[in-house]
C-alpha cells in the first residue's frame, strides 16, 4: 500500500480546505469511503449483524427492523455521517430476505444506496435442545454517488466533470451457528464497476472487501442471568491489502422485560502511514480506536449507543464518534433454541 509522506504547513499553504479534510481523513482512517459501499463500523455489535453478513438476513426467530444515525467529530463543519435503515425476515422455513437503505455523507462528497437480499437456511437440529444451522446469503444493490460542487469558485482537473454516478454491486455470505459458537464470512463489492465521478485513479473499480468473524457466548451455570460473548472481526481490502482486526467482548444480564447489553471493540490496523510534521522525523501511525457499546433490549423494543475514539497522535478531532441504534423485533416468534446465541434467540 502506498504510504504517504507530507509536511502539514506546507500542505496547508497549497491545497484547498476540501482537499485538506479529505487528507486527513484518508491518512486517518486508511478506511476510504470510496473504497467501499457501507463502511463497516462497530455497529454490528448493536444486534445489527445482517447489515454487514448477507447470510444473517431472516436468521433470527423475530422478524427485525433497524435505523440507525452515526455522526463524527462534532465540531468539525461538515464532518462524516452514515444513516442506514435495515429489515429481514423469514419467511419460509428456509428462506429469508431482506432490504438495507443507507445515505453517508463526507463533505461535498455524498452516497446513497439500497440493496435486497436473499438467505437460505439449512437446518441440521434434531430438536431445539440443540442449534446448528448453515445460512447462505447474496445481496444486489443500486448505489448513487455523488459530489456537491456548487460552492467550488473554479473548475478541478482533479475531480473532473461528472458530479454524480450509478452503479450496482453484490455481497455474499455464509454463517453458521452451532449452539454457543459462530462463525461468519463474506465477501463485500465482489463486482468490479467502472466509475465516472472522479479521475479514473482516485477510485478503483475493485472495491472487493472481505469480513471474517468468530465467537462464542457463554455464561458460568444454566441459570444465571450473566453471559458473555468474546468475538473477533477481520476484514481485508483485496486492492490495497490493508487489513485490520476488531477484539471484542459484549456482556448480556437478562431481566424480566428483556435484556441489558455493553461491550467493549478495539480495532487496530495491521499497515501504517508514514508522515513528517514541522521537519521532524518520519514517524508511522496505525489505524486505532476503542468503542465502548451498551443498550437494552426492552420487550421488542431494540436502542443501542456507540461510542469510538480514535487514539492515533495525528486526528481531525479529539470528539469522536457517536452512532444510535433503533430497532423493533416483529412476526410471530419462531422456535427458541436451548442455547446462549442472542442473534438467532432474539
């Protein structure tokens, strides 16, 4: 991957303020917007796993609708934000589908997006003393971006002439859960799609991702109200080799109206950007942050709240990240298995 070498004032004295933004969210976040659909974020701990996992569409036994609003470093002008809104549900035996419409907005930079889904379970439970379930799921969409350029003072041989562009692109995935354990993989942005809103080099067309995660939940004795799920997420960019890795541990107490959840995700990247400020010596910074997480689950009522803080020496903002997380559980409620496995026991 190409590192970057820079010196802040004087970078400052010759680009615009457009350009400086997206600098240092680049060298930030390694994480380009343009380098992926929907960016993956923290917010499948929020009992939101098929935002992310295709396969997970109609995997629970409720029905599910999700929204949820994340919103970075508030006091930056413009600064990043992602709404998306989700729903899936079974609706056979075996099949399951699913919808996701999602805006993220970065500056004058805008993109808006709506894919369908559909999952195949295959049951291999004899009974619901047990869970063991292999879940398939492939997912279409059509995405819009687009730039804002109508308060730009002079035309950018940089972003060139076009201002907005479609296009369409798929995910699949495979899960499979085996009473307390899981494991998910899926491959993001499989198409590779020719783009027009920017010069040609600035977007690849290969925007292929891929997201693999394991877990286990667990709790001391049969009745005790504690549990626990320790997890990891690892996700891979296919044209820029940059990899990174999400350590996580979600707690669940259960209450008699449903259940209370917090956790705690660290991601760390695996490459570093190299830069130099104000003559000093190169230095290398890795993508790091921390994400406390907490919510409850209250009857079919579903509210989440995330936290991320980014713990690199050179950021935009020391404010961090917030994102909320609405949900409603719906339907008939479809058998419960003997099992500690929150995404399937809803």
């Amino acid at each position: 991957m190409m590192s970057f070498q820079y010196s802040i004032p004087s970078i400052f004295k010759s680009i615009s303020r457009f350009r400086i933004i997206l600098f240092i969210f680049f060298i930030g976040f390694k994480a380009v917007n343009a380098q992926e659909v929907i960016p993956t974020y923290s917010d499948y701990l929020t009992d939101n796993l098929y935002l992310i996992h295709p396969s997970m569409a109609g995997a629970s036994n409720y029905d599910q609708i999700r929204l949820t609003g994340r919103t970075q470093w508030f006091d930056v002008d413009n600064a990043p934000n992602l709404q998306t809104l989700t729903y899936n549900s079974r609706v056979t035996d075996r099949i399951g589908l699913g919808g996701i419409a999602f805006r993220d907005e970065n500056g004058n930079y805008s993109k808006t997006g709506i894919y369908g889904t559909f999952a195949y379970h295959l049951m291999f439970s004899r009974s619901s003393a047990d869970l063991n379930q292999l879940s398939f799921g492939i997912s279409g969409g059509l995405i819009q971006h687009r730039l804002d350029t109508s308060g730009f003072s002079q035309f950018d041989p940089l972003l060139g002439e076009n201002d907005t562009d479609i296009f369409a692109n798929m995910d699949l995935g495979i899960s499979y859960y085996v009473r307390d354990f899981y494991f998910h993989f899926a491959a993001k942005n499989i198409l590779s799609v020719s783009r027009e809103l920017f010069y040609s080099d600035a977007v690849p067309s290969n925007m292929r991702k891929y997201l693999f995660s394991a877990g286990y939940v667990f709790s001391f004795n049969q009745n005790d109200p504690w549990s626990f799920e320790p997890s990891v997420l690892f996700q891979a960019r296919e044209a820029t080799n940059e990899m990174a890795i999400d350590a996580n541990l979600k707690a669940y107490y259960d209450l008699e109206f449903g259940m209370f959840w917090a956790g705690l995700s660290y991601r760390n990247s695996f490459e570093a950007s190299e830069f130099t400020a104000q003559g000093e010596e190169v230095q290398r910074q890795q993508l790091r942050y921390i994400t406390p997480f907490a919510g409850v689950n209250y009857k079919k009522f579903v509210f989440g709240y995330t936290f991320s803080y980014q713990v690199n020496s050179l950021v935009l903002s020391n404010s961090g990240f917030h994102q909320i997380t609405l949900g409603y559980n719906f339907g008939e409620s479809r058998e419960r298995y003997d099992c500690k496995c929150p995404a399937i026991n809803n």
